[in-house]
C-alpha cells in the first residue's frame, strides 16, 4: 500500500536521510548546550553588578554573540565552508554541516542562558555570599540549578530550530531529509517524497518538544 501512496519514495534513502538529521541534531545540540552555557555565564557574570563585572570582556562577548546571531543561517553555512573544509577534510556531508550548525545556534541560546541567569533571585545569591560560598559554587550550586529549568526550556527551543537549521543545510550537501526533500523531492518533481520527508521532520520536532516539556516539569520544583 505504501509503494501506490508514495510511489518515489525509496524507503532505505529516508531512513537513511532519517538518521543523518537526528545525527546532525543532536551533536549540534550537545555542543550548544555547553557552549552556550559557558557563553551565557560570561554575559552574565561579567554584566554590570555581578561577581565578575568586567565591561570590556562583556562587550567583546556580546558583539560575538550578536554578530553570529545576526547572519542568516543559509549565508552563515556558506561563510564557514573552508572551517569545514579545514576542520573535517570535506564540505559535504552530515559531519560538515557541524561547524555551522554548533556556530549559529550557540549564541543563539546563550542569549537564553543570560536571560534564565537574570531571573534568578538576587536574594539567593547574597544568601549564598553571607555564607561564605565562592564564586564556583555561587555558579555551580545556585545560579544554575535554580535556572535549569528555564535552560531546558531554552535548549528545546534551540533543539528545533537546529532540525530547521539541519534542513537548510541539506540544500547545500550536508545531507538529511533536508537534502533528500530538496534533491528527491523538488528537482525531480516528487512531491510524494517531500511529503514524506515533512512528515518525519515533524515527528521528530514534536518528539524534542514532548520530551523537553516532560524533562522541564519533572526538574521545576516551584
């Protein structure tokens, strides 16, 4: 029955397109998650009134963040073909699309990172302080565990952008269902395998949303 459906469609190239995006998403996503982290705790730390205020590394960070934030994703994927090039040997492939992807989500969700880290309660800190706590646990045993479920909330959200980043770069060889709805489906005319490659694109967002929605509840304790 599926083959008089989707007549164009070669079951094997989807699922193989299939596992080349959660490939691509979820090491993106692992590496934003860090370096957001580390991104969005300098931006707050050394913001104006903070335990490292330091204007000069904030704005330098900043402007990074902003800078990187600003390019659309399509052209930023282009400028940073020789990184791949350099970096992993090749510019196709679901390895290349790596650098792009890590680089234009990070500041991305490092910008969510400081936004959760400001809205944890300053009493808390100064709580922590008169007690004597360093810095690193100021970091480690307050600020981040009382805004981690608004880091998971932020990272979900970066998660499915990173599987629209993943199609996008499909375009432009990096494989995926991106690239097999836009190879397969559109320049040969089969609009039963960009239907298909839709179809499980969206599985897969409303599988990262589910699971981000039940990881943040099971941590948010308010």
């Amino acid at each position: 029955m599926a083959e008089s459906l989707f007549p164009n469609v070669y079951w094997e190239n989807m699922w193989e397109a299939t596992l080349q995006t959660v490939y691509m998403t979820a090491i993106s996503v692992i590496a934003t998650f860090i370096l957001g982290i580390l991104l969005g705790l300098l931006l707050f730390l050394t913001a104006r009134g903070n335990i490292w205020e330091n204007k000069y590394i904030n704005s330098v960070i900043a402007g990074i963040v902003n800078l990187f934030r600003s390019i659309p994703f399509i052209i930023l994927i282009i400028l940073l073909i020789p990184l791949s090039v350099y970096i992993i040997g090749t510019m196709l492939g679901a390895n290349a699309a790596l650098p792009a992807l890590i680089a234009g989500a990070a500041p991305f969700y490092a910008r969510m990172v400081e936004i959760a880290l400001r809205e944890v309660d300053k009493g808390v800190i100064e709580a922590s302080q008169s007690m004597g706590a360093s810095n690193g646990e100021i970091v480690f045993k307050v600020l981040l565990p009382e805004a981690m479920p608004a880091l998971i909330s932020g990272i979900t959200v970066t998660a499915i952008a990173l599987v629209s980043y993943t199609a996008m770069a499909g375009v432009v060889g990096a494989g995926g269902l991106g690239n097999l709805a836009y190879l397969d489906g559109f320049q040969r005319n089969n609009p039963d395998v960009t239907l298909v490659a839709t179809v499980l694109i969206l599985v897969i967002v409303a599988i990262l949303q589910i699971g981000g929605d039940l990881t943040t509840r099971a941590i948010d304790k308010r």
